[in-house]
C-alpha cells in the first residue's frame, strides 16, 4: 500500500532499492529514476567447480555441488530444492532453487541471468575475439547492452548441429539412416532431432515430447525436427516475470519426464544429464517462441590451472 502524502516511513522498499526518510516529494523523484534505470541487473555464475580466477567477478557465484565452497558462494541445499539430482540436472539445480527461493525478492524492474561454468557474456559483440587472460573479466557483461534495451530476453547465439562427421552417424546414427539413408548427404536433414538421438540417446527426445504440455507440444517437435540450428547452454537474461513462467513451464514438463526415464538407467556422460539437454533444447525454442528475445555472445574461459579440486 502506498502511504499517504506527507507520511514518515521508516523503511521503504521497491526491490533491490531502498528509501529512508520521509515519503513527501523524494519518493516520487526516487522511484522515477529507479524505473528509469534499466541496467539494474543480477547475474549468477552457476559452476560446480570452485575456481580462484573467478572470484572477484562482479556476479552471483552459486555452486550446484557436493564440494566445499567459499562461504560468497550461494548454495542450493537448502529451502525448497532438488540438490539431490545435481548429477541429472545440472545447473538447472541452482535454477529451480533460485526459482522457488529467490526470484520473489527481485522486483519487476531488475534484469536477471544466469551462465555458467566456463561461459560468460560478453558486454560487447566485438570483444568475442579477444585473447583470454587476466583481463578478460573486464569484458564481461555488467549492465544491459544499449542494443537489448528493446528486448526482453537475451539468450545465446545459435549453433549449427549440421555436417556431423561421417564415421559419427554410422556409429550413433544408424537407426536413423536405417529409416532414411539420405540424410548422411543432406544437410537439411541433419537436424535437433539427429543430433540429440546421436548424442543423448534414440528417441529419447521423442519419449520426452510425447509428455509434453499440449500447448507447446506440436510446435516443438517441429523444431526439434525441422532446425539444424539452436541457442545452446541454459542460460538467459530477461526480467523476473518472464523468468517465472519459464522455470514453471521447463520444471512441469521435467517432471513428468523423469516418470519416463527415471535415474538408475541414466548413466554415461552424455545420458546422465539427460534433464538438463532436454533444457537445453527447449530454452532455444521457449525464448524464441514467448518472448521477444537478442541473440548474444558468450566467451569460453578455461582457467585449468586456476581450478582447486
């Protein structure tokens, strides 16, 4: 409730931005120029490895893992969580603690995103090429870029799934050449779909659709079977209420995969974290399809000899 012209309130809050004092006058100039601003923006490293190079990163440093971290890290075992399938989900373990404990406390006006281990965004398109070194932190995405001002979402540039390497669709893609032979020479149909049976298991993806909430359904299997290209990584950038509706839509359909696939059959690197690749493909088509989202650049810093084991 807003108080009353001339009242004196101790304490007054509008997200993350806070306001003592008496409301006349100020309050009004105050929550302007809040509004105004819009490059109030928390994002969080989600890694489960804790590496010393990142420390004094300007981010929200989260861990997803059984291992010791430093008490700036945030951890996700507590409250409503699901810390007990890290090894399936990923970072999407941080994602739906951070969902279900956290994203309450940000207001309408603060941007929020997440990367995670090894990928960072980048503040500006041009610095992708740069040589990564101690001062490559400074290049790292702080405030919204002037061009995503227009947008509501930022996700990362696509990539291409196209060209595998012949010897690698004989070896995990026979079924799918047994079905039809051509696509080993046609490029168009050297899709989602034929990259996920290949990498994450046959007809995995098509298990995973068929229980699918019916609004999305029909529309995703068309993309997973017709793209040759998607934004990879479950990472994103938007404001809270978008980021609501995108855990509450990704979650209720991972649950009712798990009671396809389960847990104790996932096993192998590339079928374990069978939850979070599903993720990945449906953050490509959910941002694409709800939102009015920028494709941005990521960097990939590999800092080994910094990592603490």
């Amino acid at each position: 409730m807003t108080p009353n012209k001339g009242t004196s309130i101790n304490y007054f809050n509008t997200g993350n931005l806070h306001y003592s004092g008496r409301f006349e006058g100020y309050y009004s100039i105050f929550l302007h120029a809040a509004l105004k601003n819009n490059n109030n923006i928390k994002i969080f490293y989600v890694t489960d490895k804790y590496c010393n190079f990142f420390n004094d990163i300007k981010y929200k440093l989260a861990a997803v893992e059984k291992n010791n971290f430093p008490s700036n890290y945030i951890t996700c075992n507590t409250g409503e969580n699901i810390f007990y399938k890290e090894k399936y989900y990923s970072e999407l373990t941080f994602h739906y603690w951070f969902w279900k404990n956290l994203l309450n406390n940000y207001s309408d006006e603060t941007w929020i995103g997440f990367c995670q281990k090894r990928r960072f965004w980048l503040q500006k398109k041009e610095d992708l090429n740069l040589k990564i070194n101690e001062n490559i932190k400074d290049k790292f995405l702080y405030k919204i870029p002037e061009e995503c001002k227009q947008f509501d979402a930022i996700i990362c540039e696509p990539i291409g799934v196209s060209g595998p390497k012949f010897m690698k669709v004989l070896k995990n893609g026979f079924k799918n050449l047994l079905k039809d032979p051509s696509i080993i020479f046609n490029k168009k149909k050297q899709t989602i779909k034929l990259h996920f049976d290949m990498c994450h298991g046959y007809g995995n993806i098509d298990l995973a659709i068929d229980v699918m909430h019916s609004k999305d359904k029909e529309d995703f299997k068309k993309f997973i079977y017709n793209s040759i290209r998607f934004n990879p990584h479950i990472v994103f950038i938007s404001k809270p209420n978008i980021a609501n509706r995108w855990f509450s839509d990704l979650f209720s359909w991972l649950d009712n995969c798990e009671k396809i696939f389960g847990f104790k059959e996932l096993k192998g690197y590339e079928t374990k974290r069978l939850y979070a690749y599903l993720a990945e493909r449906y953050l490509s088509f959910w941002f694409k399809k709800y939102t009015n989202s920028i494709d941005w650049p990521l960097v990939f810093v590999d800092m080994e000899r910094s990592v603490t084991y």
